[in-house]
C-alpha cells in the first residue's frame, strides 16, 4: 500500500514538472528556463526533479514528446473523421498545418525541439511520430491503388519536411490568410502525386 502510494505521488510529480515545464518552455522558451524556476512553479524540489529527470534537457524531451504525441492524436482523429482515404489524408495534413499555428506548440516542437536535441534527435522523434504516421496514410493509399506505387520513404521525408517548414513560415506570418493559402499549395502538390 505505501509503495503504491509513493507511485502514485511520483506519477503525479512528474505530470505537475511535465505541466508546469511545459508552460515555461512555450512562454519563455527553453533557454529561458531555469530549473530553479521549473520545481518553484511546480512547488517541488530540485531532488524530485532529479528523480524523474536527469536534467533540463531530458524535461525537454519529456514534454517535446508529450506535445508530438498531442499533434498526433489531433491529426489522426481529425483524418479518421473522414471516410474517403484520399480527403483522410488531405485533412490530416491540413490539420498539422493548423495544430501547429499554436504558439506554444511552435515553440516547442518546432523552434526549441531542433535547437535544444540537435536535429538528428528531433529528427527521429518526428519520424516516430507524425513522420510515421504519413508514410501509413502514404502506403495504404498506395496499396488501395489511390496513388500509383512508389518509394514511400523518400515521399514521407518530402512532404513532412515540406509541412514542418511551412509551420515554420507560417509562426512568422500576421496575415490571417496564410494558413488557408499554405493549404491550397499543398493540396496541389498533393494532387500531383495522384
């Protein structure tokens, strides 16, 4: 019963440094971010924070992980919403287009990810996560004849690279029109591969 309860505390520490590191990276960013600051919003100390992370960097990572798991399941509900796979992956993409118009997750996934792991890093944690995730959406449409075969990893790379850098463009854009223009040009190239 003690051990369960000591668990159950762990678990709940870890959630609150996950919370509350999460809110500082996206205000501030990681650079701005002390530990310090950290276990005071979380009203911990520095040892549980040492107990569930080895170090600011692994908070980081815990909570870029946490915010990638998030954007998927948003694109994953949002294109299981539709029933035709070609508009399954049409929504999908448009869907992380506008998930990541949302400051903090720019700011984490997308500006402080790359920075603070280095790319090679961040690079594999995309593809085990919204990488992955398109080249599934990419094969089936292959396997149902939607689009003709071809390799489907240098494709995924293509277009997930092309989105992310899209993200990109548009977390630096005030024009309330270039999300749905970002949309259009890449439902156009999407349409080439057809």
């Amino acid at each position: 019963m003690a051990s369960t309860l000591r668990t159950q505390q762990r678990e709940e520490t870890r959630r609150t440094l996950l919370r509350e590191s999460r809110r500082l990276f996206a205000a501030k960013g990681y650079g701005a971010v002390g530990l310090s600051e950290i276990v005071s919003a979380a009203g911990v100390t520095k040892g549980a924070l040492y107990h569930n992370f080895a170090s600011k960097t692994e908070v980081f990572r815990a909570v870029l992980e946490q915010v990638q798991h998030e954007v998927g399941d948003r694109v994953a509900a949002a294109a299981e919403a539709e029933s035709d796979p070609w508009r399954q992956l049409l929504t999908g993409c448009a869907t992380f287009l506008t998930v990541c118009t949302d400051p903090e997750i720019q700011r984490i996934m997308l500006i402080d990810g790359p920075a603070v792991l280095g790319w090679h890093e961040w690079r594999a944690l995309d593809e085990a996560s919204s990488a992955r995730h398109l080249g599934e959406a990419l094969q089936s449409l292959v396997d149902a004849k939607i689009l003709p075969p071809q390799p489907i990893t240098p494709l995924t790379h293509l277009l997930s690279g092309a989105m992310n850098e899209s993200a990109l463009w548009l977390a630096s854009q005030d024009d309330p029109e270039a999300l749905p223009e970002v949309i259009s040009c890449l439902n156009r190239l999407l349409e080439g591969l057809r």
